[in-house]
C-alpha cells in the first residue's frame, strides 16, 4: 500500500522536478505542491510529506553552503594573518 501511495503521490505533481539539484528546484517543488492541493489532486498529508522532503533537501542546501562560505572565510583569515 505505501509504494502504491508514494507512486500516487509523485504522478499527480507532474511539474515536480525530478532531481532538486538547487535551491530553486526547491522552490519550484514547494510551488507544484502547493498548486497540486489547490486544484484538488494531493491532501494535506500527501502535501505535508512532499513538503517535508522538499524542506529537508532545502535545508541541505543551506547547510552546505553556510559550510563553504564558511571555510572560505577561514581560508581568507589565514592569508590575512600570514601577511
């Protein structure tokens, strides 16, 4: 029954990307989902499972990049320091 619910679930929200790669494929996911329960064809707890994938692949994103601008800025600490 769940595979037939998520197989559900991923053919009503057609303009869904595929892949999230970047944070506006996140947008853009959030956005179909949102269009899928105004038009009827996801409930709020289909919606509120995408969403929560969405959100966590988004929340990745963040993450990593706070990571590197971060490293950056250690990175460019050093250099300052060693002139």
């Amino acid at each position: 029954m769940l595979a037939f619910g998520r197989e559900r679930i991923t053919d009503q929200i057609e303009p869904l990307p595929n892949r999230l790669r970047v944070a506006l494929d996140a947008v853009a996911g959030m956005g179909a989902i949102m269009q899928a329960i105004g038009v009827g064809d996801l409930g709020a707890r289909e919606a509120g499972e995408l969403a929560s994938v969405v959100a966590g692949f988004s929340q990745t994103v963040t993450t990593a990049q706070m990571e590197q601008r971060l490293a950056d800025i250690e990175k460019a600490v050093l250099l300052l320091n060693r002139e």
